[in-house]
C-alpha cells in the first residue's frame, strides 16, 4: 500500500493517464485517413477503446494490488500467461516509444524555425537517441510520472490542442472544404472504407488509444480508487475522443493531398498561419510547446509498463541476477529502464534509412500486433473472471447483472482487436509485414522460452536481493 503523502489525486491521475495517450503526435496520421478517419475512429472507440476501458475499469477495482494487466491475466490464467503479458507490455515499448519519440526531430526543427532540419532522419534519429537517454536518466532521479501528469501536461499537451483547434476552426470558417486538400470534396460514400486506402493507417488509429488500461499500474498510489479509477478513464477516453477527431478534421482540410508528413505535427500549423496571416513565430511557439507534451509521453511510459516486470521478477519469473525487481524511491528499476533504453536505441537505427513515413508506420503497426496479443489475453481474463472469481467483490463493474454486457463487451473487443491486427499486416508492403510478424513473433516467444527454464531459486534469489538492498 502506497503511503499517504505520495498518493495521487483524482486530476493528476487524469493528467497521467492524458500523458500516456493524449497527445498532438497522431493527429497527422488520423488526419492522413481524410473521410474514413470518422469511421476508422467510431470502429476504434466502439470495438476497442470503450470494451477495453470498461474491462480495466472492472478488473483494476476487483484486483487493487500492483501489477495491472500482468495481475489481471496471472489471476484468471496462471503465472505462465501472466508473465507472458508483462513482458510484452514492457517490449511493445521498444518499437512504440521509438514511433512516438520520431516527432521529436520534427518538432524541434520547427521550434527553431529550420523546418528541413526537423525532416531529416539523421537529425530524427540523433533526437531519439539523445532526448530518450535524458528521460531515462531523469526517471532515475525524480517522480517524472506524477511530474507530468500534475503540471506539464497542460504545457504539453491541453495548450497545444486548444491552439490547434481555434486555428482550425479559423481556418475553416475563411476557407471552407479544401477540394485539393487530404480531406477533399465530401460525399456520403467517402465515410465509409470502399478502397484499401486508409487500411495502412488503422493500427495508427487503434493506437492512439492503446496504454488507456495501463494505468492500472497506479491503482495502488491513487486516492479512493474504486471510484476514481473509472471515472479518470471515461473522462480521458472523452477528451482524447473529442481532440483527435476535430484537429484531424481541420488538419485534413488545409494539407495538400499527398503532402502529409506523418511525424511532423507543426505541417498544419505552418499552413494555419499562412491561411491566417499570421507570424509564423506561433509555429515555433507551439512546437516547442508540442515538444514538451511528447517528452512527457515518453516520460510517463518509462515508468508505467516497467512496473509489470518489477512485479514478476519479484515474483521469481526471471532470473534473479538480472536485478530487475531492485526500485529506487520513486518506484523504478535501474536496471529495467537502462535495458530498455538501451533496445529502444536499437530500433531507433530504423531512422537511418531516409523514408521517415514508412519507418514510422511500420513502428506503429509493429507495436500495434504487440499489443494486440496482450489485449487478446485480457480479454480472456475478463470473461473467465466473470466464473472463476464470481463472488469477488466489484466495485465497478461492467453491467449491474448477469454477464450479458460483459459478454458482449468482451466479443466486440476481441473482433476488434483481431481485425486491426489482420489489417496492420496485410496494408503493408510484404517485406515489411514480414519484419513485422518476425519482431512479434520473436519477442512472444522469448518470455515463453523463460518459463520453461524457470527456476525456483530465482524467487528466493530474488527475495534475499531485496532485503539486502532495502
């Protein structure tokens, strides 16, 4: 049990969970989607944002200890599969954060004013690997998650988009429905996906909710959780619904079709300020603005999935000597965040080749069928809880009675989560469906290939640490 003094309050937790999701880097992409981007992110909110919340916010109110996910699928189908979910809920942070961390270079180039700086991957890369490097030494030292979650997600992320918004909304009301634009003249038939043109951008879509069940992990440090858990994540699922949407729709109007640059959020604001008349100084002002929302990001999830694996080395599941279930103050593991920096890295080595819009879909859909194993395996637990655990107490829970709702939550979530994995594959170039598959087909098996070889010395190996280092 968390102590008083470092409990987190209803807002920041908010603020935290907005950190992980909420923020202006997909907006580009949602916005690549032109028309279909409403259907893609009703299917999204429908078949999995909505399922997926309602499901953490039943199982984080029913099981409260630390472990989240990892907790949920240990409990409902053995220690195996529950370390299984950990693991991937700390590797899909490999390919994702280096995705998210690619707006960097973008960001800061406009920040200061050299937009061809900011589009060159070499300097994409060079961002990566040195802004990432920083967050994780901070991360060492400091409480970055409550940090961000309190106060700097209104400099990064809540300022930002209401900046993008009355632009927009500006922009719209001189110029109209742009014809040559991403978003182009309407027509009822254009709402709906009859081309395979905007199948490549739906993992994208999914993702921009991906991390909400996550933060589970801080049911444990929040004040009255079981009634804030739910209601901090209905209340961030609404906003990121709301901010992604609009900006996506003023965004589509003013890029020229097949202009848009996936990682580079200040593209419309260039064009905003131009339709405008207005200096170009505002652009420099919110990407360095934008800057500080992805930091904060990439901050929160540095500390966010790594609880899992603190929790199952504690519990014996990997090797002892890896010291992986050592913490600081602040609850993080040195050594957890250094390896996990130091694979990000590697896959950062992806911005050494020059087609920055295929390097970042192809992160993007990596991390999405990452995940969509792990949603998989959640929502299983759900409705094999609703029988194994029937007389545990819910203080959320999804239907007042019977467990039709859930079943029925629990079947549209699973749809879902297959159909984005199925698309996320085959809407890309075969050879990188095939990385694709590799990378995912390998980091599921390796936590696997650990169980096997599991030994029982590793618990109490890992215990003895512990009270060693207290």
């Amino acid at each position: 049990m968390a102590k008083e003094s470092s409990k987190i309050g209803f807002v920041t937790f908010v603020g935290i969970v907005m950190a992980m999701v909420a923020t202006v880097r997909s907006i580009p992409t949602l916005a690549a989607a032109s028309w279909q981007m409403i259907f893609w992110m009703i299917f999204a909110v429908l078949f999995f944002a909505l399922p997926v919340s309602l499901m953490s916010g039943e199982l984080s109110t029913m099981l409260q200890d630390e472990g989240g996910p990892q907790l949920w699928v240990k409990t409902a189908m053995g220690s195996k599969w529950g370390f299984v979910t950990a693991w991937l809920l700390w590797v899909q942070m490999f390919p994702g954060m280096v995705m998210v961390a690619s707006t960097l270079g973008p960001l800061l180039g406009n920040a200061i004013g050299n937009t061809t700086l900011g589009n060159n991957h070499w300097f994409t890369l060079g961002c990566i690997l040195v802004i990432y490097w920083i967050i994780t030494i901070l991360n060492l030292k400091f409480d970055m998650a409550k940090i961000g979650g309190s106060i700097g997600v209104w400099l990064g992320v809540y300022i930002p988009v209401a900046v993008m918004v009355i632009m927009g909304v500006l922009s719209f009301l001189k110029v109209g429905i742009q014809a040559h634009s991403v978003l182009g003249s309407f027509s009822p038939m254009k709402l709906l996906p009859t081309d395979t043109s905007s199948l490549k951008y739906v993992g994208a879509i999914a993702f921009i909710f991906t991390g909400i069940e996550t933060a589970g992990v801080y049911v444990p440090r929040l004040k009255e959780a079981t009634k804030n858990f739910s209601r901090g994540l209905i209340v961030a699922l609404i906003g990121l619904i709301f901010l992604n949407i609009v900006n996506a729709f003023f965004v589509a109007d003013v890029v020229p079709k097949g202009s848009t640059q996936l990682t580079n959020i200040t593209q419309p604001i260039l064009i905003f300020c131009h339709i405008l008349g207005w200096p170009t100084i505002i652009a420099n002002i919110f990407s360095l603005l934008a800057f500080i929302g992805v930091i904060l990001q990439l901050s929160a999830w540095v500390t966010g999935p790594s609880q899992t694996i603190i929790q199952v080395a504690k519990e014996g599941l990997i090797p002892a000597k890896w010291h992986f279930q050592r913490e600081n103050k602040y609850g993080v593991s040195k050594n957890v965040v250094l390896t996990q920096s130091i694979c990000i890295s590697l896959f950062a080595l992806m911005y050494a080749l020059p087609n920055i819009n295929t390097v970042f879909l192809t992160l993007v859909n990596t991390t999405t069928l990452l995940y969509c194993i792990i949603y998989l395996f959640i929502g299983i637990a759900f409705i094999k809880l609703r029988y194994s655990k029937a007389d545990v107490e819910r203080p959320y829970r999804v239907g007042k009675n019977g467990n039709g709702l859930a079943w029925t939550m629990t079947v549209m979530f699973l749809f879902g989560i297959i159909l984005i994995g199925i698309v996320s594959l085959v809407s890309q170039p075969l050879l990188n469906a095939v990385i694709m598959l590799v990378i995912t087909v390998v980091l599921t098996i390796i936590p696997i290939i650990i169980d096997k070889f599991k030994k029982d010395e590793w618990y109490t190996d890992a215990q003895e640490d512990l009270k060693n280092n207290k």
